[in-house]
C-alpha cells in the first residue's frame, strides 16, 4: 500500500545552491489530488493512513518541495509500502541547521546580478553572463527619437490605483525616480489603466511608439508537440509560474532612460525589463535556458515555456 500524504504546514527548503533564487508563484497541482478525485480515490490518503490499492503496487518513495512565493513552501511525500501493508510514518523534518535569512529579503528588480558566481558554475554562455552583469543593452534597430512626457487627465480612483502600483514597484527595485537633472529627457511612455479580462483595472506602461525602434529578432520557444511526446502515462505535473518574471533581469543603466514614464508629477524609469517591451520575452527565455538545461543534470525534468514551467 503506497498512502500519499499531502501536508502544506510542515516546511522543507527547495534550493540548490548553484541556482539564483527566482522567485516562483502559485504552486499548482495538475492532477487533483483528493480522495474524491477518480484517479487518486483507490490510494490516496490525505491523513496518512492506509488504504487500498486496486493492484499490488510497490511505489518508491518519492519527496518533492518547492518553494511558493519565496516564503510559503509545501511538500508532497510519497511513503513506500506494498498492496494491504501500511507505510512506516514519516520521521518529523527538522532543519539540519538554524535558519539563515531568506534569499527572498533582497527586492527581486535585478535580483539575479547578484548571484554571479551561481551562474558562472552552470554556464560559460558569455551572453547570458553579461545580462546578469547588468548589461542587458536594448537592441536597437534605428537612433530613437526622444519622446517627451505627456500628461493625461485621470479620475480620482485611477490615481490612486496607479499611485498604489508605483510604490510597489518602487519597493520591488523595479524603477527609481529620475535624476531632477534629466527630468523630461529621453523616452517616455503612457502610464495608464487598462481593464482585465474579468474584472477591475491593471495598469501598463504603453511601449508600442518605443517599441518601433527595437529589432524583432526571434528565437525558440517550446512547442506542445514537445511536451507530449516527451510525456509517458501516469506522469505527474507540477506548473510553476514565476511571479514578476522579467524584473529578474537588470537593464543596462546607460539605456534605462528611454523606460520613463510620468505619474502625476512624478518621474520614473525602469531599471528592469518592463512588462510590453519587444525585447523581453527573448531576453528571459534565452536566460533562463541556462537553468533550464542544467535541472536535468540534477535529475529534475521540466518543460519550460516563457514563465510557466512544467
């Protein structure tokens, strides 16, 4: 008997120490596991204890944690037993150590160029090292042209929407407050709300007029045909979603003067990639390539695609 115990309260750290902490989202579950779920109902036990199977099974025991958002962690246990037999408990997981100072306390804008040594012992790519370097230079098709601040009048609840955002930003790293000598120089883009897809207002910044003067240059992705060939019956997925993706990745600070933007009489700039430029999703998919390639070497399979890792 193989009783699988699913517990969100007790803790175990999911770290390697050659890989940059990133901050992950949501952990998700793509297969239900609940007593009442068709599949798992013939073995699953939520409080650990035994239950039947519908064959003689023998399962290996199998731990997987992950991090959640930085600071939350769960873990799924997987006990080894035989068809009719219980599992021995699980011994309590203790620390070997005391715990230090999460990784997470640094505000994630840019977080990862300070974990160069980690990146230089899973890669020689003289590219990706150099994003990490602070040296993400946007790639420009032609000169830009300097585009000037334009002020739009917005309702009383937009501002306080937008200035609720701003300082969020400013506490995650991911913009700073332009220097008063440059104040109305460079490029500058709309800030502004947006409706979701459900409910409520999202604010984006609006790069469609810089975006004009960036290559378009492409590059892989995964396919689905990918995934599913690589897939076997009775495989289980966990779906891990990076929270603030690409604030990961620095800009280079020569070129954050053309990621302004204005609220109300405020000047900001990006010190990071921002949300809706061109350039991004190529920077961060060829970056995170790097982890991508070396988690099998570690014996962790993952299918990664854009922010949304399998």
């Amino acid at each position: 008997m193989a009783p699988v115990s699913l517990d969100t309260k007790r803790t175990l750290p999911w770290r390697d120490s050659r890989i940059p902490g990133l901050r992950l989202g949501p952990l998700v579950f793509q297969l239900p596991l609940t007593p009442s779920s068709p599949l798992f109902a013939p073995f699953v036990s939520t409080e650990g204890a035994p239950c039947r199977t519908p064959h003689p099974t023998t399962v290996p025991p199998m731990l997987f944690s992950c991090c959640v958002a930085g600071d939350v962690e769960s873990h799924v246990s997987v006990g080894q037993g035989t068809r009719g037999l219980p599992s021995p408990p699980l011994a309590p997981l203790q620390p070997p150590n005391p715990p230090s100072p999460s990784p997470h306390s640094r505000p994630v804008g840019g977080r990862i160029c300070h974990h160069l040594p980690h990146w230089e012992s899973i890669t020689t790519d003289r590219w990706v090292l150099q994003i990490i370097q602070k040296r993400n230079s946007l790639p420009f098709e032609s000169a830009p042209l300097a585009i000037p601040p334009s002020l739009c009048q917005l309702p009383e609840d937009h501002l306080t929407l937008l200035s609720k955002e701003v300082a969020a930003l400013l506490a995650k790293g991911a913009i700073e407050k332009v220097p008063v000598p440059e104040v109305g120089r460079g490029c500058y883009s709309r800030y502004f709300l947006v409706p979701k897809k459900d409910t409520g207002l999202r604010p984006i910044l609006d790069l469609q007029d810089f975006n004009y003067f960036l290559k378009k240059e492409k590059f892989k992705m995964l396919t689905l045909a990918q995934v599913l060939s690589a897939l076997d019956p009775g495989d289980w997925m966990v779906a891990l979603d990076f929270q603030d993706a690409y604030f990961h990745i620095p800009t280079l600070p020569a070129h954050r003067h053309y990621l302004r933007f204005v609220k109300g009489h405020e000047h900001y700039q990006f010190t990071v990639l921002p949300f809706g430029l061109t350039s991004a999703p190529r920077v961060f998919t060829k970056v995170m390539a790097v982890v991508a390639a070396h988690l099998p070497r570690l014996g962790v399979t993952v299918f990664p695609y854009h922010d949304d890792w399998l």
